[in-house]
C-alpha cells in the first residue's frame, strides 16, 4: 500500500518557567493510505501533541513529518465538539472551507450533500442547541471532511459523550470514514475504542511519549465497531494492550 | 397537548401576571401615599415634593418650551459619549487581545484608572476642555471607557481554547480568528457592556452637568436645589428615570432581534 505520511524521529519538549518537559520522544511511525491508526496511551502522555504537531497548530523540536504530496490538507476534529453555537449547521459545516479560502459553489454543495448523505438534512439551517450530542459530533466530523482532508486526525473525539451515544457515533463515524476512504489517526484513552475501531494500534509509553508496542488489528468480518466488540479476538486484543499500558501506570 | 400541561402553563401564566400586577400596584401605591401625604400636609412638600406638583412643572417647562430641549441635551450628550466610549474602549481591548506585550504593560495603568474616581478629574477636565458640553462628554466618556477595556478584555482573553485550536486547525489567520471567533464568541459579553456603559455613561454626563452645565436634566437638578425648587429636582430626577429605562431598553431589544441562537 501506498504510504502516505512518514514521521521520523519526532521529539517535543515544552518549556514553561520551572523547567522544561519531554513530551514525545523519538516517535517514528509510517502512515499507509486508507489506512486507520488509533494511538493509545496513559492520561498525560503526549498523545495529543503528536496531533497538534501534525496539524501545523504545535511546534516539533525535533524530528521530520514527510508528507507524500506538497500542502496536504489535514483534517482535526478535536476533543469537545467545537460547533460554534452562533451559526447554523451549514456555516458550521462551511467553516473550514470559509476559513481556509475554498468556499466556493461546489465545495458548498459538496458540504451540503455530505450533510444530507449523512441524515442531517432536517437540521441543516437549525443551531447547535437544538442537536443532540451524537448529531454535533457527526456535524463536527461533516465540518472535518467539507476540507477535503488527505488525513484525519481524531483527538479524543467521543470522550465528551456518553457511553451509549460513543458506541453510536462511533460506528457512524466509522462507517463515514470508510466511505469516504480517508486515512485516520485517532487518539483516544478508551482501549475498546482504538481495538474496534483501526486497523493499526500503537501504544505509547508514559510521557515522554515512546513506541511501546504496535498491534496490527485483524478480524475475522469487517462488522461494525460495536459488532467487533463481542468477538473473542477483541478480549484477546484488549487484554494485551490492557498489559502494556498497565506495566506503566 | 394534554390537561396536565395546559394547567401547568396557565399556572405559570398566572403567576407572571400576579408579578406585574403587584408590581404596577406597588408603584400606584406609592405614588398615591406620596399625594396623600403631602395633601393632607403630612410631610413638608418644600423638602419632598408631591406627584402633582411634578406633573405640574413638567407642563410649565413644556409650555416654556424647555421640557424636550432638556430631555434632548442629557439624551444627546449620553448617546455620544456612550458611542465613544463603548468604541475607543472595544478597540483597545481588541488591541490587548492582540498583542499581549501591550496588555501586560497598560494592565497596572488600567487597574490605576478603574479605581480612580473620575469625578476627581472634572475640575482638570473643565480647565483642559472648557466649561461646556465637551468637558461632560468627555467626562462620561472616561467613566465607560475604563470598564470597556476591563471587562471586554476579560471576555476577549477568555475564548474558549479549543475553539481557537480549531480554527488554527484550518489555518486561520489571526486576523480570522478575531473576527469568526472572538467578535461572535463575545457578543453576550459586548451587550453586557452596552447595559453597564449606557448606565455609566448616563452617570458621567449628570455629575459633567452638576458641574458646568447650562442646561440638561442634570443642570435642572442642580438649579433647583441651588433655588431650593424641590419640585424641579424632583422632576429632574423622574425624567432621568425615565430616560435611561427607555435606552436601557432600547439595547435590550437589540440585543434580543441580535441574538437569535438561544
């Protein structure tokens, strides 16, 4: 498979006053097209900086993240759902493009079939308020893809959810992702979640953030996020993860 | 609709209507104790004035012709400097917000300012500016100002994080980022400082007025205690009400057709 994104060497130090404070160190990883990464690792890790990193919004120290093809667009859908209470699902959705100088008649009606495809189309001129919190993820996944993004970078999406609505949105997501073919690299804490969800977990050490393991995930059917969550091969996954990360608190 | 909720709305209902009922009726009430007292000379109407003693002289300063011009000069001189002020003031916290070497530095100026009373100022302000309309304006002005910065900077620098990582996520520019942002983020907070400045400004242009003016509502109250004309002081005090609920008011419902998304 085609590879995407190379990171070599990655290293992130934060410096405050008192001192200063390694964050990632030495992360080295290879992104295959289409392919969907979930990293995991313990609370306080530096698990998000490698995202914002990704995404141009944090400063590397050190280190090199190769893109395949000059000014590729990433795609950040952050930990809150981020909707703007003040527009309407549309200009919510349009952000992105309005922002970064791409709205135009076809990306807007890009925009507004992704909402529809994606069964928001009653809402479409409604606020935020009037959302429940499944339906502002989905709009806040819709505002990631309206950019067209050749990655999406998914930090800690769901964790502002609860559990039902999480497991729901989850396999929405995933089943929009898949769709629409896009590489992904999500964050999360949540191990059932990355299991469920990539095809690729990596796990990370406590901070400063290392490889600690790399689980290529495989089942038997391509079911459903929640579907995969009741086959044996997921307690098997889970429990060995489970293992690494524990071996580190 | 079931019965239950359209009892249960008509209570509500009820209870609303029982609120403002009681309320006109307080306001009634004190009125007519006010008429009956000084009626039956149960409190010296000299020091205390009485309803209809007001409503006389507002119809002999409406026959003078000098009702509205008063009206007008106070309502004038507020508007102005409450436009100025709400303006210079949002500029400069946008400049804080901007550049945060600036805001560090006027930070302890600011602190200064706020605390000063700025009626202290007005004797300087009549020297530098002149006995008249100007020296008022500019005093309210002051007094708003100070506040703007204080309180839209607070609002301004306390836009939510995330939301600011998401815009930079699309490469905003910082530029962007104020105006998709912090502007719309903060608009419950710029009405809010609307409400205070229209109050603040009002303050500013009666205690302008007590000290140089020639005309306005507070000039009238300061030449009717000077005459010791309670009657006028006593109008001029109920116009000023009445003045600053109509623009309170006015910002409340702009701020209502504004506001859409709640």
């Amino acid at each position: 498979m085609k590879e995407i994104l190379k990171i070599v060497k990655l290293n992130k130090r934060y410096h405050t006053v008192n001192g200063e404070i390694e964050a990632v160190k030495d992360f080295s990883f290879n992104v295959d097209d289409s392919s969907f990464i979930a990293i995991v690792g313990p609370s306080g890790c530096g698990k998000s900086t490698i995202l914002s990193i990704l995404c141009g919004i944090e400063k590397k120290s050190g280190g090199k993240i190769l893109f395949n093809k000059k000014d590729a667009v990433i795609g950040y859908m952050l930990q809150n759902d981020t909707l703007l209470p003040w527009l309407s699902v549309l200009d919510n959705a349009l952000l992105g493009l309005k922002i970064n100088g791409n709205l135009n008649k076809e990306t807007k009606e890009r925009t507004i079939s992704l909402i529809k495809t994606y069964g928001l189309g009653d809402f479409i001129n409604s606020y935020p308020s009037s959302l429940s919190g499944g339906m502002r993820q989905r709009v806040a996944l819709i505002r990631t893809l309206a950019i067209n993004p050749d990655i999406l970078l998914l930090d800690e999406a769901f964790s502002s959810l609860d559990y039902q609505t999480r497991l729901e949105v989850s396999n929405d997501v995933y089943e929009i992702i898949k769709k629409e073919k896009k590489t992904t690299i999500m964050v999360t804490h949540d191990i059932g979640e990355a299991i469920s969800m990539a095809d690729t977990v990596i796990v990370l050490s406590k901070r400063p953030a290392k490889i600690k393991n790399v689980y290529k995930i495989k089942f038997n059917d391509n079911t459903t996020p929640s579907d995969k969550r009741t086959h044996e091969q997921f307690n098997t996954y889970y429990k060995m993860i489970w293992e690494d990360l524990d071996i580190n608190v | 609709m079931s019965e239950e909720h359209k009892v249960y709305l008509k209570k509500i209902k009820k209870k609303n209507r029982l609120v403002l009922i009681t309320q006109i009726i307080v306001f009634i009430l004190f009125i007519v104790l006010w008429e009956i007292a000084s009626h039956y000379n149960l409190i010296n109407t000299f020091l205390t004035s009485s309803p209809s003693n007001v409503v006389k002289t507002i119809i002999s300063l409406y026959k003078e012709g000098n009702l509205f011009k008063h009206i007008f000069i106070t309502a004038y001189e507020t508007i102005i400097s409450f436009f100025i002020g709400t303006l210079i003031g949002l500029i400069i916290a946008s400049l804080m917000w901007w550049n945060n070497f600036t805001a560090r530095v006027i930070s302890p100026y600011l602190t200064i300012l706020n605390s000063l009373p700025k009626v202290a100022l007005g004797p300087i302000l009549i020297i530098w500016v002149g006995a008249n309309m100007n020296s008022i304006i500019v005093m309210a002005l002051l007094i708003s100002v100070i506040i703007t910065i204080i309180n839209a900077y607070h609002g301004f620098s306390n836009t939510d994080e995330s939301r600011i990582k998401l815009l930079k996520s699309f490469k905003a520019s910082k530029w962007q980022i104020f105006t998709n942002l912090v502007i719309p983020g903060n608009i419950k907070t710029i009405f809010n400082i609307l409400k205070i400045n229209i109050s603040m400004s009002l303050i500013g242009v009666i205690m302008g007025e007590l000290l140089v003016s020639k005309e306005g509502l507070g000039y009238l109250i300061m030449y009717g205690s000077q005459v010791f004309n309670l009657n006028l002081v006593m109008t001029g005090i109920i116009l000023l009400c009445c003045l600053s609920i109509i623009i309170y008011y006015i910002i409340v419902m702009t701020e209502k057709k504004f506001i859409k998304y709640y």
